[in-house]
C-alpha cells in the first residue's frame, strides 16, 4: 500500500466518525442518570466501527506521527468550521438528571482535573505537572499505561498519592486494540483489574476514547472516564450529551446485596465520567488555540448550569519553563492561566475533586434513589 493510500485511508476514518457523530446530534441521552445504555450498541453500527477501527489501528505504526498529525490538523480545522452548534457546548446536555440531588457541601459545580500520561515525554514531566497544580491549590488524577512503552515508578505512583492525587489506569497497552474482539477484551480486563489492585486505582480511561459501555463491566473498578458531553474531534465521536456523571448498571449484576456493594464494587455497575472540556491536544496542538478562551467559556456555562467541569490535560503536550513548544506542545502556561481563572472568578464554590470521589458520590446517589 503507497503512503498516499494509507493518507486516505487515515483520512476516510476520521470522516466516517464525524458523519456518525453529525448523524447523533439531535440524540440526547439526558434521562435519569442510573439508566443509561450505550448509544453505539446496535450490533451492525459496533461491528462496522469495530472493523474500522482495527483497519485505523492496524495501519496506524507505519504513517510517521508528524503526518498524522498533520491529516489531523487539516481534517480538525476543516471539520471546526461545521460544527458551531454542537462543540463546544451543545445545547441540551446541561440539563439535571433526574432527582438529581446537587453537589457535597452544597457547592456550586465539579471541577475535575485528570491526566493521561501517553510516553516517557509525559512520564518525566508529571512531577512538575503535580507542583503546578498543589502551587495553586489543586488536585488531579494521572491516568497511567501499564503496558505502554513506559514503566511506571512505584515512588512516583506513591508521591502523588501522599500528596491527595489520584492514580488512575490509562488503557492497557495503548493501542488501539482494546475493543477490536470480545475475546480479546476479556483478556485484557483480567490484567487490567490485576494493575489497579497492584496500583490501587479506582478507574480507567481507555486510549483515544475507543469505548464499550457494555463490556466494561468486565472490570472491577468504580468508574470509566471516556465519554464526554460533546467531542466530535475524536475517532468514536458519540457524545452522551451530558454534563453530569452518569450511573451504568450492570444487565446481569444481581440486585440482592446492591444496597451494600454499590459503592465499593463494580458488581452492580459503574459511574461514568464524561469529559465536559475540550482536550488540551484538540485545542492547542490541532486548533491552535493560542488561548484558553474555550475552556473558560465552557466552564462559565458548565458552573451557571451546575454541572460537572471535567478536563483531559496530557503531560506530554505540555511545555514548561519557558521552553520553546514544538509543534505537538503548548505553553504551560495555557493551562494554569485556566487554573487561575477558575481559582479567582469561583472561588470557595466549587469542587475540585477527584474522579474517585465523583464516583463514590454518585454511587450514594443512585444508591439513595433506589432505595
Ligand atoms: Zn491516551
């Protein structure tokens, strides 16, 4: 295959999605938040989006990064210019699930910081990432790959949690290949749920938002993170059109001993938390935003509405200490201008929190609802 066929063949998988996605718009799946199936679960729209994903992925290794992203970037400014009215807000997804209680401590929105730590790049710079964040007064989960092309240290997974971050899971091996079989998944969750006892973590994001709501119940953990609200940039582009997190229950989980398991265990279901802020690559390494205008824009509707601010911010794209960014980078700077907005424009009204803790919450909630 010539590189020009593999150009297209990148190319035609991005558009298929956002077709999908354009097709979805008017779908809203804001109904109680317990009761929630999967959108992409008709079995002819899973199998042709899992085949082409395993066609996407299978080819991927051999087109260097710097044209893909390059195809990236000219399929996202193209496809930017016919999307205004679904992304980034899209009308409709504030709306309050249904007996939805409002947030701990009667606080005004969820602010929710996680990290997905995609190579060595990132790995090295989490620590300075961390101090960012504690110098400001914030805490953040890092989603880590345990089967990647890094090791993760014990001490590092250690001195984030003594310092009240989260440690979370981030794929299994990151490539792509997570949802191609059902086999094949099975397998995978088995060692994903060995790496969080080892890790003690309580969720999992899967690489590049490739999802089956259905088959994560395979996992043991508490929570999912790779849904979002509205995000027709990515490869699985169906949003939930929510900005709240949302309870999945499990078809086949037994009902009795519910009361007692829900919140510790995934036997019964899990709490999926839906990303409501634009990924840091799509804006600055894609669009090339110069700065975060979107994200404020967005978190001003996200809090008059009461929702959940939930942002994806990778270290690797990250560039500290005045650095000059390349063109995969972008000023650290971006970042903690938005953290600084948020500090002094809500100050003592929000809840920044953990996706953990937004999870055990949401667990008491749909636990008290049914009960
Ligand atoms: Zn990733």
């Amino acid at each position: 295959m010539s590189t020009s066929m593999l150009i297209e063949a990148l190319a035609e998988h991005r558009r298929r999605g956002f077709e999908e996605s354009r097709q979805e718009k008017h779908t809203s799946f804001n109904v109680p938040f317990h009761a929630h199936t999967d959108p992409s679960s008709s079995h002819s729209g899973r199998y042709s989006l899992m085949l082409r994903n395993r066609i996407y992925y299978g080819l991927k290794p051999f087109v260097p990064q710097f044209i893909r992203t390059a195809i990236r970037r000219k399929l996202a400014m193209r496809l930017r210019t016919q999307i205004g009215d679904v992304w980034p807000i899209m009308q409709g997804s504030e709306r309050a699930p249904e007996n939805w209680p409002g947030w701990p401590g009667n606080k005004k929105f969820a602010f929710v910081l996680t990290h997905d730590v995609e190579s060595k790049v990132g790995l090295a710079r989490c620590r300075s990432l961390m101090k960012l964040e504690l110098d400001l007064g914030f805490c953040s989960s890092f989603n880590f790959i345990p089967e990647g092309s890094y090791r993760v240290p014990a001490e590092l997974r250690q001195e984030l949690t003594a310092n009240g971050f989260e440690v979370g899971i981030h794929d299994l091996k990151h490539d792509g290949h997570l949802f191609s079989s059902r086999r094949k998944f099975t397998r995978r969750a088995a060692r994903i749920n060995a790496y969080a006892r080892e890790w003690g973590a309580s969720g999992v994001r899967s690489g590049f938002m490739l999802r089956n709501l259905d088959w994560l119940h395979d996992l043991d953990l508490q929570y999912d993170a790779s849904t979002f609200d509205t995000d027709p940039f990515e490869p699985q582009p169906q949003g939930r059109h929510t900005i709240f997190p949302f309870w999945v229950p499990n078809p086949n989980g037994d009902s009795i001993g519910y009361q007692q398991r829900a919140i510790n265990s995934s036997s019964s279901g899990y709490v999926e938390l839906p990303y409501t802020l634009p990924q840091d690559f799509t804006l600055f390494v894609l669009l090339q935003e110069k700065t975060p205008e979107i994200w404020i824009r967005k978190l001003d509707w996200i809090a008059q509405h009461g929702g959940m601010a939930l942002v994806d911010v990778h270290p690797d794209y990250l560039c500290f200490d005045n650095a000059t960014a390349t063109s995969r980078e972008y000023p650290a700077s971006h970042y903690k201008s938005f953290l600084d907005y948020v500090s002094q424009r809500y100050s003592g009204v929000f809840w920044n929190t953990t996706p953990r803790q937004v999870a055990q919450f949401c667990a008491r909630v749909t636990q008290a609802t049914r009960s």
